[in-house]
C-alpha cells in the first residue's frame, strides 16, 4: 500500500517496507538548505514498489539506532547505477541487520549525477559529508570514533571505495566545523562492488553516469577506485559472485590486488554463483553467507563486538 508523508519539509511519495516512511527512523539532512551544485531535481521523490529511490533533492542519512549500541558505526550505501538507488533491496535489509546486532547503521540517500546537478561529483559529496557527520555525532550516538566503517552495494561500492580511498579530495567547498572531520571510514566492506572505469571494464551505467560514454583516459583513471588506492586506505572486506553479469568479477580482482600492494589487509570472497544485486543474500543461497563472514572479518579487526 501507498502512501504520501511530509518528511524534514520534503513530500515523499513512499512505501510500507521502505525506510523512508518509518516513523521510528530519524533522518539527517546532509547539507540543510546550502546543498552544492543545486538546484538539481524539482517535484517529490520518487520511490518504486521495490524500494528502488530516484529523484532525490533531499540527500540524507536514515539512521537506524540499536537499543545497546556498541560502538560501532556504519555508513551503508546501496547501488543502482548511480541512476537510482536499490534502498529497499540493499541498505535497508543491511541496515537493519547490523542494527539487530547493536552497531549503528545509517543509510545514505545521495543525489543521482543525471538530475539536474551542476556536477557529476554529487555522490562523492554526499558520501564525504555523510561520514563526517557520522563522526561529529559519535558522542551522541555511543559511537567510538575509531571505530566508523563504511558498506557499499554494487554502484554503492565504487561510492564507498571512492570515499575511503580519497578521503581528503575537496569534492566540495567545505561549509562549516564538521567539514574539519575525517571523511576517512576505518574500514570498509564492499559487495559486488563496481570497482573501475577502466577499458575492458568500464561498460557499466556506474560509469557512463559519472563519467558519460567517452572521457578519456586521464578521468578514468580519476574515478577508478583501484588507481586511487594509497596506504592510507583502510582494511577491507570483498565480496562477489563469478558469474556477475552487471560487474565483472575482475573488479574484485583489481582491488584486491591494489590493495595488497599497497599493504592494506583485504580479505576477499569469491563465490561460484550469485548473479549481481543479492542484497542480504536469498536464504540457503551460497551469496547468503556474506554477512556472517563480514561479521566474522569485523570481530577479528577489532570493529565488532
């Protein structure tokens, strides 16, 4: 069933399973009323029976805050092409699921690089500006600071390895005190992640919707997430099946071999079936293991209890 609710001055046209409509969810706005590079999208957001969110003029954070927090935060980043972002299939169920084992989650609804933006580096923006509040309201939320990761599905996981791989890249002109913060995550995990924008790779709508059908080398380059790999990047968790139609499993394969160049831990899982876009993973699915390999890799880095 449909319905219309009036969230943070934005008319949401939602549905019952979506995390936007929940009452018991708080929502963050990233930037209040000085987003850069508007005006971007005019009329309400849109929202597909599956949970799928398109037309987002509201970049924000849905915050799912467990009773016994333990410390730990997340900042969870679904897919979609950066054409429309999969919530209800991805960051919701990931969300609260981390939520149910007492981490922090928060949910990032970011601007789509197609709606009207002056800048395709809308998303960057958003990641970048998400995780700095997520660490500006450590105290307030029980989160140790050294301990706030970053999660991403498919488009989701180029957002996420953008941001823990450039942290300090001035996506935008820095507004206020929580843009002093690090945007830098203390780990990141990354799902059938779209890793580069590089040939023969780079045919995915990631790409042509950041980077359009023919940039050059030099952008390409800019915007893979395996050449921006330094150091600095923190230890990660990869997941994704072979026979990947959308992402070719060579992305896992190029960032894992990036990453452990540049002597960053990475653990990396490969499965043999799967597809693209499971999400949580069907039950009794082979890919439906991933959370609790995710959890088991987080405890032994010390970021779960």
């Amino acid at each position: 069933m449909r319905k219309i609710i009036l969230i943070a001055g934005f008319l949401i046209a939602g549905i019952t399973v979506s995390a936007q409509t929940r009452p018991d969810l708080q929502q963050i706005a990233l930037w209040g009323n000085r987003i850069p590079d508007g005006p971007g999208p005019q009329g309400e957001e849109k929202v597909s029976a599956s949970g799928s969110v398109t037309n987002v003029s509201n970049p924000r954070l849905i915050v799912h805050k467990p009773v016994r927090p333990n410390g730990t935060a997340i900042l969870v980043i679904s897919g979609g092409g950066y054409a429309h972002i999969e919530l209800g299939k991805e960051s919701t169920p990931a969300a609260d699921w981390l939520q149910s084992h007492g981490i922090t989650a928060f949910e990032l609804v970011y601007r789509l690089p197609q709606e009207g933006w002056r800048t395709t580096n809308v998303p960057f923006q958003d990641a970048q500006r998400a995780m700095r509040i997520i660490r500006s309201l450590a105290a307030q939320y029980g989160i140790d600071p050294a301990k706030i990761g970053i999660l991403g599905f498919s488009a989701g996981g180029h957002l996420a390895g953008m941001t823990a791989s450039q942290p300090d890249k001035k996506f935008y002109k820095h507004q206020d005190a929580t843009d002093a913060l690090s945007a830098r995550p203390d780990f990141e995990g990354l799902i059938y992640p779209v890793i580069t924008m590089l040939p023969p790779f780079n045919k995915t709508h990631s790409k042509k919707s950041i980077l359009g059908a023919d940039p050059g080398r030099p952008k390409e380059e800019e915007y893979s997430v395996e050449v921006q790999v330094t150091s600095n990047t923190p230890t990660t968790f990869i997941t994704q099946a072979i026979d990947d139609p959308i992402s070719p499993i060579d992305n896992t394969y190029l960032m894992s071999a990036a990453l452990e160049k540049a002597g960053v831990p990475v653990e990396k899982h490969i499965f043999q079936t799967g597809g693209h876009g499971w999400g949580m993973g069907k039950k009794d699915s082979p890919v439906s293991a991933w959370p609790k390999l995710f959890q088991t890799w987080a405890k032994s880095n010390g970021f779960w209890k």
